[in-house]
C-alpha cells in the first residue's frame, strides 16, 4: 500500500475563489493510501515545495497528489521537489483543479465536489504508480535551420558562433528572404541591402555554417538530440564549384519572358538567373520550366558562352541524409493572394499595387530603377492613395483575423519616403487604426503626419474603382467627419496581410510540430516558451510563429539559437521513460502496433519465450524506447492488450475512471 | 431538357420582351420553359424581417410546385430571382422560417428548400455549356461593343446567391463572348442602379445611373445589358437613354436568329 500526500493549492484566489480548498484536502484524507492532506496558498513557491519536502520525510510518503494548476506548468516543479526529498519523481500525479475546474466554473458547491473527484482520480492512479527510471540518449552536435531569410541567417549565426555546427536549408536559389526585397526599413530608414547583406556574407563565409540553397526538407525522423535529416538539393543545373558568377549566362540567355519572382513579377527574368544582385551564393540557377534548351532540346547558348564550363544539363536532385540535434523553423512568411479583393481593383488596374511591389518599384536595383512611376503608363502619380488592413482584422472568412502587425509603420515609411523624395505628390492613408507601438515607432508615424504632411484618414475604402482616362477613384468613408470619400488616384497601394509561408504546413507535418488555425507554429507556451515548439527539439524563429518586424524577428531568431544551444551544450539527454512496453508472454506477433506506431519505435524479434514452463520460439514486439515518445496509439490498438504505457497504464487509467465514477 | 419556369409579374407587363426572347431562345437552344401554374408575386423586395413569413410564401409555392414536378425552377427577372433564391435559402438553412412556412402551407410532404433554383444564365452557362451555346449561334454579334450591367440582386448576398463573384463577375461577359461579341469590362458594372429609390430620391437614382452609363460608355460600350427590369426602367429614365440598354435575351435571340419571328408575333 501507497503513503500518500495530498497537497491542494489556492494559487492565490485563482483556485481558492472558487473551490473549497480545505474541504478537498479533508475528503483527501478519506481516500484510501492518503496518510497527509494539507493547502497553502502558493505551493509552486519555495515554502509550498518545503511543506511537500517536509511532509515525505516525516510522514514516510511514498506518493504525492498536487492539487494545483495544468501539469504543463508545474509538474516538473513538483516532481524536482519530491525528488530532492528522496522519492521517485513519476510517483508525483497532479488534479489539475485550475485550467480544468476553478477557471471555467463560478458555482462553488459543483466546482469543490468537481475537485474532489479530480483529486480522487489522481490518488487513484498513484496507488498504482511505479517508480520509473529514464534512459539516456545522445545529442547530435549540430543544428538545421529551415529557411534563408534574416530570421534564420540569425539564428544560425548566433548558434555558429557559440562553437556549434549549423545547416541551413533555403528552398530558392539564394539566402536573403523577404528582407533582401525591401528597399528601406522603419523606424530608422536604413538601406534593407546595407543591413542585410553583411550578414549574408558573414553567414555564407562562416567556417561553423553550410548552406544548402536551391534545396529542401524532403523527410524527418529520430526525436530531440537525434533527428535524422533527408535535404533534397535541387538539380541548380550549374556546377557550383566551377562558376565565378560572371553572369554572361545570364546577359545571353534567350528565354527572358519569366516572371522575376524577386520583383514580385512586376518584370521578367532569364531562365538561368540569380534573383538578385547580391545573391549568395553567386551562382545562377536554370529554371528547367523556362529553359529552351530543356524545353526542345535547341539551344545550349549558356554552356556555350561560359568559360569556366559550369553549365551541367545532366544535373540530377541529390538527397543527402545528415543527423541533427536541434531543428530551427524559419520559414517567413508570402502577402496573401488578393483574390477575395476584386474590390480593390488589384486584377483590373496596373497601377494598384501591394506595398511590397512598392518596395521593389522603390528599389534602385527595382523594374523602375527606383522611379516611383504608374506601371500601366509610366508616367509620375500625383496623388497616391494607401489603404490598410487589407484582408488583416478581417471578420469573415475573406480574409485574416489577425493583425499584420507591420503594415502600419510600412505604410509609414512609405509615404514619407514618398513625400520626401517626391514634395508634389500628395499622399493619403485610410486606415482603421494605427498600430505603432514599438521603441521610436509612434514617433516615425507622427513625423509622417506632423512633418511629411501625410494625409491619414481613419476609415475603410469599399471600392477602387478605374476611370476610362486611367485614373483610379477611390471610394471611402471618413468616420470622423462622418460622410463618404470620392478621391482621385494616380496610383492605389494595398497593404496586403501577411500569412505563413505555403510550404510551412508539409513542414509541420514533418516536425510533429503543430500549428493554429492560421498555420502559424504553435508555441510551447505563449508567455513562457514562445520560441519552443511543444515537440522537443523544434525552436521557432521570425514570422513562422507570428508576425514579426525585423528587430522582433532578430531578437526571437537570438533566442531561438540560445535554447537550441541550451539542447546542443548537453552531452546527453534523459529520455521520458513514459514509453510502451510489451508483455511478451501475451503478444500474438499481429504488427498491428507497428503499423500505428507514428515513430516506427515498434519493431519485432523471434525469440524463446518461456510460456508457464513451455518454451516456445516466437515472433513478439519489441519497443525502441529511445524512439518511443509514449502517444499510446499501439496501447489501444493491441487486440490482445499485451502493449502497456508505462506511467499511464490501462489500470491506471481504469482506476482513474472507476475513482471519478465512484 | 424541361424546367419549371418562373416569369413574375413584370415579365408579363413592362417586361414581356424580356420573357418572349427568352422563351424563343430556349426553344432553339433546345430546352423548355414550362410556366408553373397559378404562381403568385414574389413581392419584388426581399423581406428583412425575420419572423416575416407571408411575403416568402409565394416563393415557397412555386419551388414546392418544381420540387412536385421533379424540376429545377428557372427565372429571369433579377429581383423574382433574389427573392426566390433567398427564401429557398430559408427554408433550407433557417428552422424557424421553415417551420413557420410549412405549418402554414400544410403540404402533403414539408418543404424543406430541395428545388434548385436557376437563373436563365446559369442555365445558359452550366446546363447547355457557353462553348455549346456558341456552337448553335447563327447570327453573330461580331464587333459589338457590350457592357454587361449585373446590378445588384444576382451578385448579392454572395454566399447565397452563389451566381459569380461579386466583386468581379464574368458570367455576363463570357455570355456576350459566347453570341460572337467583345466585352467592355467597366468598373460600376456591380454597382445598384438605385433600385425603387428612383420613386423618391430622382436625384439620387440619377447620379447612380450617369456613373454606370458614363463609367460604360467611356470604357467604349455601345450598349449595355441586363437582365433586371427595374434596373431597365432607371438606366433608361435616369440617364436620357445617352446608352441603348437592352435585356440580354434580345441579343440572344438575335444570335440565334429566332429575334423576328418574336418581332413578328
């Protein structure tokens, strides 16, 4: 028989307000096995874990019941505790009377018998519990980092520099992100290329890093300190040892009608390309879709013009397997498709853009070598209208929910860049509210108003509409001066909302690492691990958790790297002995586990089995626990019930359901 | 083929040319339009109400006389089409409304919105196939600069209309493309002509219709059609017929070659 302590904590009024907490440490001592009952006020604190200490020692416990907060908060807590007190830290269960009873529930007298239940439930299971010892597993000295952009050029740098090993994986042909295709940056209005592209260097020169450009995550398995990587490196079609990047290639390649995925398609580009000037790594790419040579077989002028004899046709995708102990996802972000904003006339006029086609058109190395001009005529606006929100703060299902969170100050930036440069062009903003919280950014958005005379109108725009002498209407409602709004345009910007980028869901799925409804990557938990997946070993970095600016993106992409370097420092790591464990003598050899099994932790052997005293060769299950991360899938599936999960096994979890029956 | 078709009032008065032409179309597309018996006014506006039950019954008894008949229900007149298409919607997806309207009707089966409703363009552009339509068009409209005015009442509320996209419709343009003539795409095709307002506000209709027309004409249309009599009626009065507007079933008709036999009759 169990010795057990109930500890049943008021987290201040939190639970106290609302359940009885003396009462359920009086029923506590009511249950059998429960030799101590007592409550505090705070129990996570360093008085509540001495009481818990105190109580093992002179009560002689053997189990501990914490009625408190989620196990996701404090079950580590707890279990330390009892463990410094000398007894085994998987012989400590917590009720979860708060998340799980006091915060959804006003009615006293129910919540407190709720809570009791709940405390009955966990006694019942320590009753049962065993002592359980984790195993070891190594840690792979070396990181991944998915994504090229300036969130993971960070994390990567910051990770090489602390002395570990780190890979990126970047899907297109160069590092840079959506960071390298802007022209400014708020609040301070430097060069994006000036900032950006010294790190890039840094990054690509680095002894500890190794970019893989042109390439992705094809597959994934192992767990936290073991992961086992598959990189697909797309056929570049160029020999990157051989090519000095002089770009004849590129000056001579006929087919030059595809759209430049860099300049937001706004002009075209060669079917052998780098995106960008300051590409790294300097080596072009054949996009084989385009290519005339791949297309009819005619052509070949590239192999011809190169001298240093880089051009490789025959070129195939190459697969290469690598081990990892930490994985870091930074995989940025797209604007989202306008299709449900017909009303914008973004399909039906040249001269509506997004603001970040405005980046490229503001750019010097952009398709207007920098002039601000209407792309349907080229000639100079005179009046340029910015709309926000477009398809962020969205009630409907159009569009997004959320906040973009870094329209407002680019919407900013560019209308002062504008007013600025351009003092005869006047400038409108319709916003619904501005967002400008941030070191020096209402500031930056004053000076826009106060100083650049940036008209900003609070209201929505319901419709752009083309007029037949290539003027744009803008049809909106100013809501403090309450009347509509017909002005006209030269030129309509639209701050599109930011979403994950497309490919982040197969990633996830890869991962085991989950995402919301918006297909952004879950935190572990929001306020305390915001830079940490729940699956071990996955960090997170830029706007794949969020939207983010630069400087957030920079900092969370530092804290990325620390705690995948908090993972890389350990030379080992202690496995969750919460694993499935076979019964041999009652497995039938049926593989159905195996087959459920999401880790491939189940594998069998044929082995003499002493059945009674009949000796018997057969073929029985066999768990991998270094792989085993404890789901339960194969526990449920078992015909035979010969799989168990240790720390959750059928008995405890039946003698938790008969207790809350009871 | 056979459809239930549902006229409207307007369509046997101010509106018959809309209605024969379409008839005459159907016959040579190979498909008839069997007039339901004893239907009633639609009430022309839908109603907002929502414990308004009386003004949806005579919707609910045409779409149980197409349901009876096994039948799609047809209609051609854009605001019978709104009304219709959004009580069904009721009847379907609002229990309140259904059980209201069904104790009161006493059917021999309750009506629950199982008739799908069509309007004759959808008829056009998902039974017989726009590239088919094509195909039986004898008189093309060729060089005929048109601008599709869609008004408000097929579009709108989107997600129950469920005709094209509101904001960027092309069901019209792709018909005028069909019987051999150009498109003009012009930015206050979607936009209401003013509806009954022209009743009280002339002003206020007047601006709406001159934006359309003007906006129309000035992106190079030399004529507008529509499939609204009332929108008809206010582009014609508002605007000194500066445009010619015609239903698009008289240029279907002209296409087909059936236009003079309906002339003539």
């Amino acid at each position: 028989m169990q010795r057990i302590g109930v500890f049943v904590c008021h987290c201040g009024s939190n639970i106290a307000a609302t359940v009885d907490v003396k009462k359920v440490a009086e029923w506590a001592l009511k249950e059998p096995g429960v030799v101590h009952a007592e409550d505090y006020p705070y129990m996570c604190s360093e008085a509540g874990q001495s009481k818990i200490q105190a109580a093992i020692k002179e009560k002689n416990l053997t189990g501990v019941v914490v009625c408190s907060c989620s196990p996701r908060m404090h079950e580590t807590t707890f279990r330390e505790a009892a463990e410094r007190a000398g007894i085994n830290p998987y012989m400590v269960e917590i009720a979860n009377i708060r998340e799980h009873c006091s915060w959804i529930h006003k009615d006293m007298e129910e919540a407190t018998k709720k809570a009791v239940i709940l405390m009955r439930a966990a006694v019942a299971k320590v009753n049962l519990n065993t002592p359980l010892k984790p195993g070891e597993s190594r840690v792979t000295k070396r990181a991944l980092v998915i994504g090229g952009g300036i969130a993971g050029i960070q994390t990567a740098l910051d990770i090489a520099e602390a002395g570990y090993k780190v890979d990126i994986v970047e899907k297109t042909p160069s590092i840079g992100g959506r960071m390298s295709q802007l022209d400014k940056t708020f609040p301070t209005l430097d060069c994006s290329a000036c900032i950006l592209t010294p790190k890039m260097v840094e990054v690509n020169k680095h002894e500890n890093v190794n970019i893989y450009t042109y390439s992705e995550v094809e597959k994934v398995s192992g767990f936290v300190g073991d992961f086992t990587v598959d990189i697909r490196k797309k056929a570049r079609s160029v020999d990157m040892d051989k090519c000095t990047g002089c770009g004849v290639c590129q000056e001579k390649c006929p087919s030059k009608k595809t759209p430049s995925e860099f300049n937001r398609a706004l002009n075209t580009r060669t079917a052998i390309y780098t995106p960008f000037a300051q590409a790294i790594p300097n080596v072009p790419v054949i996009d084989r879709e385009a290519c005339i040579k791949f297309k009819t077989g005619k052509c070949g002028i590239c192999e011809k013009v190169c001298q240093a004899g880089a051009i490789k046709y025959d070129q195939e995708d190459e697969i290469i397997t690598e081990k990892y102990g930490a994985i870091v996802v930074a995989t940025g972000f797209d604007m989202i498709k306008l299709d449900n904003y017909d009303e914008y006339a973004y399909s039906q006029s040249k001269d509506v853009i997004t603001s970040l086609e405005l980046e490229r058109i503001m750019n010097a190395a952009g398709p207007t070598k920098g002039h601000l001009e209407r792309l349907s005529d080229g000639k100079a606006p005179k009046e340029m209208v910015f709309i926000q929100c477009v398809g962020s703060r969205c009630s409907d299902d159009r569009g997004k929910s959320y906040c973009s969170k870094i329209c407002c100050m680019y919407t900013a930036k560019h209308a002062m860049l504008i007013r600025d440069k351009y003092p005869d062009v006047n400038v409108t903003v319709f916003y619904i509210d501005v967002r400008t919280p941030g070191k020096n950014f209402d500031e930056f958005y004053r000076r826009a108003v106060e100083d650049y005379g940036v008209n900003y109108i609070k209201g929505q725009v319901g419709k752009v509409i083309p007029q037949p002498d290539g003027k744009l209407l803008v049809r909106g409602v100013d809501l403090i001066d309450n009347k509509q709004i017909l002005k006209e345009a030269d030129m309509v910007v639209l701050a599109a909302a930011i979403e994950p980028n497309k490919d982040v869901r197969k990633i996830a799925t890869m991962l085991t690492a989950s995402i919301d409804t918006n297909n952004f990557l879950t935190e572990a938990h929001a306020k305390l691990r915001p830079v940490e997946s729940p699956t071990a070993g996955i960090f997170l970095s830029g706007v794949c958790q969020g939207p983010k600016d630069i400087p957030e993106t920079v900092s969370q992409a530092g804290a990325a790297a620390v705690k995948a370097i908090g993972l890389l420092a350990k030379d080992k790591l202690m496995t969750n002995p919460c694993t499935a464990k076979p019964d041999e003598l009652m497995c039938n050899g049926c593989s159905q586990c195996a087959n459920v099994c999401p880790y491939g932790a189940i594998s069998y052997e044929v082995k003499e089995i002493n059945d009674h005293g009949v000796r018997e060769t057969r073929r029985v299950a066999s768990v991998n626990s270094a792989l085993c991360q404890g789901c339960g899938a194969c526990t449920v599936t078992c015909p035979s019930g010969a799989m168990d999960l240790q720390g959750f096994s059928n008995r405890q979890i039946l003698a938790e359901v008969d207790a809350i029956c009871r | 083929m056979k459809y239930s078709y549902y006229p409207g009032c307007t369509l046997k008065n101010k509106a018959k040319d809309l209605d024969a032409y379409a008839r005459a179309s159907a016959r040579a597309l190979g498909f008839e339009l069997e007039e339901i018996e004893n239907w009633q006014c639609c009430g022309g506006v839908y109603p907002l109400g929502s414990d308004e039950i009386a003004s949806k019954l005579s919707s609910v008894r045409a779409l149980n006389e197409a349901k009876e008949k096994g039948q799609d229900l047809v209609t051609l007149c854009s605001a019978c089409h709104h009304v219709i298409k959004r009580v069904n919607d009721d009847m379907k997806n609002v229990e309140d409304i259904r059980t209201k309207a069904n104790n009161y009707m006493q059917l021999d089966e309750p009506y629950a919105g199982e008739t799908k409703v069509l309007h004759f363009l959808e008829v056009l552009r998902d039974e017989i196939g726009f590239d088919k339509l094509k195909e039986k068009v004898v008189n093309p409209l060729t060089g005929k600069k048109i601008g599709a005015y869609y008004g408000c009442l097929l579009l709108r509320p989107g997600k129950i209309l469920e005709f094209d996209n509101p904001e960027n419709p092309k069901i019209l343009e792709d018909f005028i493309r069909a019987i051999g003539a150009e498109p003009v795409i012009y930015p206050y095709r979607n936009e209401c002509c003013g509806g009954y307002i022209s009743l009280k506000e002339k002003d206020m209709a007047k601006n709406m219709c001159n934006n359309i027309v003007d906006s129309a004409d000035g992106f190079g249309a030399e004529m507008l059609i529509t499939a609204c009599p009332l929108c008809m009626y206010n582009l014609k009065k508002s605007t000194d017929e500066k445009l010619p507007v015609k239903y698009f079933t008289e240029l279907l008709a002209e296409a087909l070659g059936v236009k003079e036999e309906v002339d003539k009759a």
